[in-house]
C-alpha cells in the first residue's frame, strides 16, 4: 500500500506535486542568486526539492531552502543559515489548514518562534517562489 507521505506536526496534506517542485527546481535553477538546486525524489523523501541561495556578502556561512509541495496546493518552505557545522532553521513559509490561524504564515524559527500572517501575491509554486526569494537577505 502506497503511504502518502507527511510533515511532522501537519495535517494530511497530500501526495507531494512532483510536477510543481521539478518547475520550481527549472524556475530556480535560472536565477542568478540561486547557486544550485538538488531534486532527486525516493521513496523516503519523495517531496523534497533543496535550493542553495548565494549567501549575502556579511555571511560566513551557506543558506539552504527546504521546499515541499504538495498536489493539494499546501506547502512548506524552510530557510536555514549554516555555519561551520550547525545548520539552524531561520524560517519557515506554510500554507496548510490547522489550529493555528490564517492558511498562509512565517514561523521565525530562530528568534520569536512568533507566527505571522503572509499574503503571497499569487499562490502557485513561481509565485509563492519569487515573494519568498524577495524576502532574503541579498547576496
């Protein structure tokens, strides 16, 4: 029996849009302050596409997104800032049903772990991508 596959902590969000993540990988991999992008989908990560944004000029370390998406239209982006050997969770995107209020918000992981209200512009994979890429620090 096929398992669709979770998120820690979420409701069931559905099987993972394999289509939507290989044109956020093609969208990114055509942006110049994306370094690179790794998508190799498996039975264990099925839902994954990682992005490696060039990191600012001030930064002594890498920065690394986390992208899920998924055919119900939810998804989860996770920010990380790297450093030696400790990768820390700066933020998180999400868009998802739940306990917590609005559909779309910002986890600040790092500081707070305030939650915030995010109104994307457009809610596809390029959109959500670009109001995303917009929002980080500028290398």
């Amino acid at each position: 029996m096929n398992e669709v596959p979770t998120i820690v902590g979420w409701p069931s969000v559905g099987p993972p849009d394999r289509q939507a993540l290989r044109a956020i990988d093609r969208f990114l991999s055509t942006m110049a302050n994306i370094d690179r992008t790794e998508f190799h989908p498996d039975s264990f990560h099925p839902q994954l596409l990682k992005a490696w944004p060039t990191p600012s000029p001030d930064s002594s370390g890498t920065t690394r997104l986390d992208i899920h998406w998924f055919t119900t239209g939810e998804f989860s982006v996770t920010y990380y800032q790297a450093d030696e050997c400790v990768d820390q969770r700066v933020g998180r995107w999400d868009r998802h049903t739940g306990s917590r209020g609005t559909r779309c918000h910002f986890h600040h992981l790092s500081t707070t772990g305030n939650i915030e209200t995010v109104d994307f512009d457009e809610i596809n994979p390029l959109g959500v991508l670009r109001t995303i890429l917009a929002s980080l620090p500028r290398a």
